[in-house]
C-alpha cells in the first residue's frame, strides 16, 4: 500500500472514531440531561462532592466528547456544565479538553472513579486540580504542571493514604437525641436556685441515627455540625429565656445500602422527612448522601404561675426542672410548631 493510500485511510478510520465517540457522547448526555436536572447538588459543593453525586454516565459522556471533538469540545463542555450550576466540574472538565494530547486519557472517568472508591481522602487534591484547570482557561502552564498530570496523580496519591473516611458519632454531640425521657418522673429532684444559667447540652425527640441505621446499617455521617448558645435567668417571681441551637449533620448510604432491595435514595428522603425533620436534603445515584438542617430559637419571658421546690411552670407552659441523673437545670420548652422536635436544655450556673 503506497503511503497516500495509508494516509486516506487512517484519516477515514480517525473520521470514523471521532464521529462514532461523538454520537455516543451526545446521546448519552440527551438520554441523561432529564436525570441531571433531578439531582440537587448545593452551590458550595466541593469537586470531590460534586463527583460522588453524579452518575458515572455523565464522566464517561464528557471524556467521550473530548475523545472526539479534543480542544474543540471544550465550548460545549463549558456550556453544558455552567448550565447545571457545577461550577467546580465545569473548570476542571473544560480544562482537560481544552489541554491538547489528554483527549485519550479519560480524566473525568478516572476522578469520579478516585472520588468514589477513596472518598473525602480525594477532596483536597480534587480542589486543587480544579483550581489549577481554572487557571488553565486563562493563561497557559509555565511550570509543567497540568490539569492531567494532578488528576492522574490522584489514584496514587489517594491510595497511598491509610485515613479512612470520617464517621462521626453524631450520638456524642452536645446537641444530640436523647437517652432518657423529656419528662422524667418528678420525684427524682434537687432544689431549683435562681440565678444566671447557660446551656451545655440540648437534646431532642428524633434520633437521626437511628433511623438512617434503621434502613441501613452501614450508613455513615462524614460531617456533622452544631451550634448551643444564650442564656436564662430565673428567680422566685419571672423567667427570662434566649436560647439558639442548630445540629447539621450528613449521612452516607454507600452502594450496599442498594443491593437487593427496593430502597433508593428518594425513599431514603422521605423517610428522614417524616421521622426526623422537613428539612432534609438527599443526592446522589448509587450513593445517597443526605444532609439534614434542624436549629430553633427560644425567646421570651413572663412570671412563673406554679413554683415548687423541684420544678417551675412557666405562664407559657414551658418547664424548669433538676429531675434526672445529672444536677443541671433543664428547660423544656413547649414545642411552637407540630413538626419540630421536642427538646430539653441542660444548663449550668453562669460565672
């Protein structure tokens, strides 16, 4: 075969590969546009996050686009992405097709892969090859460093990490379900003093973690946040209360959450929404992480109408009391609405 006869066809069979990886890219992203447009990613998600969430359809759809169109799929990379609202996936997925000679390294494929298998341990170096394909849209690489090479870094890096996962025991936090009854037999108490109190420890009528293990034990809670401020001052005649509390925490239903049973992750939803709290956001395909928002504050003051040595009714129908095992005074608030959470403060003399 003489070489202008070699030449045409290895141009037919590029032809043929950039067409056919094309096609199959733009199919893919049509079937999975209406599936995406059901996924609630929050605007501040990290990389590493974003990567968890989406399908694996998705990174795979993407490095077939730039497989076929290379530098040229970049445009539509970018478009596609900004649409969504991922801004952090769509630096990094535009600035590996816009990079020349990385349209056969399946970046995106290999970082949801790293994203999944090693979890947050991927986080810090997904941000950091994120910002760099940021910086790459912009001005090109002087020191040899490229979007690529961090990304292909990753898998090594990740697995030479011997950190597991974060699980948090959110059963330990000062704002947390809790252990004994919110009205404890009234027997069991110490004298109330007046004075100046602070809130240690609040805890609550729903059990977050019992009911996310309730459908499934292997569920993890990789962050969880809480917040317990104020103060209360009571004496023998009036109250005086202004507490704030928050608990945001997130639980992880890994893949073996899924398999042989009907459970998904909007059923996961729906089942935190009634037992635990309305404000319950979940995401993800074969994963479902769901992030729950519970915060309250207790404001106000009057006279107390029944005064005993052991417990005060409030005019409002809240309650003081030391019943319990511990001596700390408690409120417990009457609930405003019907779908929060009954709770009880423990606090201490302020000094």
């Amino acid at each position: 075969m003489d070489t202008p006869s070699l030449l045409q066809s290895l141009l037919i069979a590029l032809g043929v590969v950039v067409l056919l990886t094309t096609l199959a890219a733009t199919l893919l992203l049509w079937w999975l546009h209406r599936k995406l447009q059901l996924l609630r990613i929050a605007t501040d998600a990290s990389l590493g996050e974003t990567l968890r969430s989406i399908p694996f359809l998705l990174a795979l759809a993407l490095d077939l686009l730039d497989m076929g169109l290379n530098l040229f799929a970049a445009p539509f990379v970018w478009f596609f992405l900004h649409r969504m609202g991922w801004m952090k996936l769509r630096n990094l997925a535009t600035a590996a097709a816009a990079i020349p000679g990385t349209q056969f390294v399946p970046i995106l494929s290999i970082a949801w892969i790293a994203a999944r298998i090693f979890g947050p341990r991927t986080d810090r170096l997904l941000d950091a090859a994120e910002k760099k394909g940021a910086a790459d849209l912009h001005k090109p690489a002087k020191d040899g460093v490229t979007t690529a090479s961090i990304v292909l870094a990753l898998v090594a890096l990740a697995a030479c990490s011997s950190d597991d996962e974060p699980d948090i025991d959110i059963t330990t936090l000062p704002v947390r379900a809790c252990d004994a009854p919110l009205d404890p037999d009234p027997e069991n108490c110490d004298e109330i003093r007046e004075g100046t109190y602070r809130p240690t420890s609040a805890c609550l009528d729903v059990d977050f973690d019992a009911v996310a293990r309730g459908l499934c034990e292997d569920v993890r809670f990789p962050s969880a946040r809480h917040g317990l401020s104020g103060e209360v001052s009571v004496d023998r005649f009036s109250w005086n209360v202004n507490l704030r509390w928050n608990l945001d925490a997130t639980a992880l239903f890994p893949e073996t959450c899924f398999l042989d049973t009907d459970l998904d992750c909007q059923e996961i939803r729906r089942v935190l929404e009634r037992d635990v709290h309305r404000r319950v956001t979940c995401i993800g395909f074969d994963t479902c992480r769901c992030s729950i928002n519970m915060s309250g504050h207790h404001r106000g003051n009057g006279t107390i109408l029944l005064h005993e040595e052991n417990f005060l009714i409030l005019n409002d129908g809240s309650r003081f009391d030391t019943c319990g095992d511990d001596p700390d005074l408690h409120l417990r608030p009457v609930r405003r609405e019907a779908r929060d959470p009954d709770i009880a403060f423990s606090l201490v003399p302020q000094r």
